[in-house]
C-alpha cells in the first residue's frame, strides 16, 4: 500500500498541473508544452444543515470542518487541447459529540479540455469549451460515514460544456455538466432510505450542475471574478428527521463565491490562486463557508516558438 501511494503522489508531481488562471471550470487555456504545477489547500465549515428543507444546527456535531490538501497539474497538449489530474489528502473533524473524524487520500481525478470554437463578435471574442472528465477512488475510505466521510467512493464520468464571451478586460462565463455516478459498496448489509434495502449495494443518483462566472480578465497580472454555482442530484431522498446523512441522499446546493488570481511580476510564471465561497440554499447539505489557496508556477518544456492567436489573453 505505501508502494502504491508513493507511486501515485510521485505520478501527481510528474503530471501536469492547475496552472496559471486555468482549472476545469474557466475559459482559458495553458499554451502548448506548458506544465504548471503547485500546492493547495482548502478549508469548508459549516455548524448550520438543511435536513430535507428544514434548516437547522446539531449539538451533537457543533462545526463540521473539512480540510484538503492537494498538488494539481495541468499541460497544454496543444494550444486548444489540455489535461489536468488532481488527488486531494482530506480530513474532517466535528467539534462536539462523540463521532470522530477521517482522513486519507481521497479519489483521482482528471480532466480533458477542448477549445471547440473560437469567434470574434463584435467587440469581443467568444469561445466555446468541450470538456471530458473521470474520477475513481484511491482507497477504501467509508463513505457511508456523513458528514465526515472524506468522500462517497463512486467512480463518475463527466460532460461539461463551457460559453465564454470576453470584450476587452471584462467577461462572462456559463457552463453546465451533468456526472454519471457508479453504485457502491457500503458497510453493512441492509439499509434503509424510503424503503429496506437487504443489500449493501447502493444506487448513486447522477448530479446536474451550472456555473456563471463575471468579472475582470488580464492572464498576464489580474483576475478577479464573482462566482455563482448551484448542484442538483437527479434523484435521491430527503434525510429523515435526526438522522445521518447517506451517500444517496437528494444532495443540493446554490452557492455565491469570489475568485481571484495573481501574477508576482518579480517571478516570470509564479502565480496565487485564492477563492471564497458560501452556501446560501440547499438540500440535505452543509450550509458551509468556504476557502482555498494555492500557489502555482509555470514550467515550459518544449523548445520556445512564436505564435500568433486571436485570442491571447486568454491563453498561458
């Protein structure tokens, strides 16, 4: 098992990584054999729950905080076509009560993206993205352990569709991904949601999801943006009323967050990342505040040629 993840955190410090004002989820796009690699970390708490609609606290759980950390990569195959992999370290702890907290790697995931079109109109330019993405478990974590499981041990399979429209140093962007999820495997051999299950196979309900983004884009120094998200699972129940939650619990979220990244003039290709987010409605969720922050630095690995794009403020 060390053997193992050694293997996969060396893999993870070979591979490409979130680089410079590109993730899965913008418009832009890391140039050709351009690798950027970098830590982050992330923190989310909450004290405050919807059980179904109902919002309410635990005292048999006061704060639940969940803390990640993780190394990313993202390489430009090409100008217009990109990878990313990432496998996040997590912990979680609750303040009161007497469940006790998990930790461990938790699921690898990875990303293909696409830059399917590119168009000025009128003063602006628009893109269209198309992007393919995957995750599988790392280790035998329990996922039916919430809220303080590290993760819910399904294999999915993702399709994002990503619209951006940038006039000058302003933008906005929407996108919108629907993820397949595989069944799992619990820790008991019966169970209960609206009816008995004699089984410990559990049938994961597929997730829907969209994203604007607006504000202000300069690759070479500034991004700084306004964050809107919501999450719905396609199916799914409530929890009942004082009970844990379940892995295929309805799970939804509307969450308003901020993102903001900067280039350090002084180091050619070194870069921070920092987000903000808070969960303003949901089902069966956490109403959590959130954070991350990472630093990122660009390497190129190719030999270094001139080109000429229409769009290169928008490409590292």
């Amino acid at each position: 098992m060390r053997t193992i993840v050694l293997f996969a955190v060396l893999l993870l410090l070979l591979q490409p990584a979130r680089g410079w004002a590109q993730t899965d989820e913008d418009a832009i796009m890391m140039s050709k054999n351009n690798l950027c690699v970098g830590p982050m970390y992330g923190h989310s708490s909450w004290d405050h729950y919807w059980e179904g609609t109902y919002h309410r606290s635990n005292a048999n759980l006061g704060t639940v905080t969940t803390q990640m950390v993780s190394v990313m990569g993202i390489y430009g195959i090409t100008r217009k076509l990109n990878v990313m992999v990432s496998a996040p370290y997590i912990w979680t702890n609750a303040s009161a009560g007497t469940l006790h907290g998990q930790h461990g790697i938790q699921d690898l995931s990875a990303w293909v993206k696409w830059e399917a079109l590119e168009q000025n109109i009128g003063k602006g330019d628009f893109s269209v993205y198309l992007l393919g993405g995957a995750s599988v478990p790392l280790t035998n974590y329990i996922a039916d352990y919430l809220p303080l499981a590290i993760g819910l041990q399904s294999k999915t399979l993702s399709a994002r569709l990503i619209a951006d429209y940038q006039q000058g140093r302003f933008f906005a962007t929407a996108s919108g991904t629907y993820t397949w999820r595989s069944d799992i495997t619990i820790d008991q051999n019966a169970y209960y949601t609206t009816s008995l299950h004699l089984t410990d196979q559990v049938d994961m309900p597929n997730v829907a999801a969209e994203m604007l983004r607006v504000g202000y884009r300069h690759t070479d120094h500034l991004i700084a943006e306004a964050i809107v998200s919501n999450m719905n699972t396609l199916g799914g129940f409530d929890m009942r009323k004082n009970d844990m939650p379940f892995p295929s619990n309805k799970m939804n979220s509307t969450m308003v967050g901020a993102h903001v990244k900067y280039s350090i003039a002084a180091v050619k290709g070194l870069s921070v990342d920092l987000d903000g987010g808070y969960t303003v409605a949901g089902r069966n969720v956490g109403q959590s505040t959130s954070f991350d922050f990472g630093v990122y630095y660009v390497f190129h690995l190719g030999k270094k040629t001139s080109h000429n794009t229409s769009n290169q403020s928008k490409t590292n």
